[in-house]
C-alpha cells in the first residue's frame, strides 16, 4: 500500500501529496498527518474525488486510508 507521509506539514501541502497519488492511481493508500485540520481537508478531498475514507489516530498521528 502506497504512504504518503504529511506529518509536520500544513496545509495545502498534505491536500497537494494526497492529490498527486490520487491522479497517479495509487489507491488505496494510507496518508499520515498530524493536526486535525489537515486530517479534515484531506477526508474532505478525497470524499470528492469519490474515495472512502477511514481514520484512525495514534499518539497525535492519524492515519487516513483512501480506498476507492
């Protein structure tokens, strides 16, 4: 499964990377962040794109994984 790492990044750039493995289909993926803003902006982006979206969070990261 593909990882995109956006711990420590703000936003757009989490938005961005999620785009980017999106549009280069690799699905699913996980992508890790770790502030509850880029955790609802990418849920929201990839709910557009038409993606199932399951969150689990560990000591402040979470772990988005984007399913089609």
């Amino acid at each position: 499964m593909h990882t995109v790492d956006a711990r420590g990044l703000s936003c757009p750039e989490p938005v961005i990377l999620t785009r980017k493995a999106v549009t280069a289909g690799k699905l699913p993926c996980q992508v890790l962040v770790d502030n509850p803003t880029a955790r609802e902006n990418v849920t929201r982006y990839a709910q557009h794109q038409g993606c199932q979206v399951s969150v689990a969070e560990e000591n402040g990261t979470y772990t988005l994984t984007l399913t089609k």
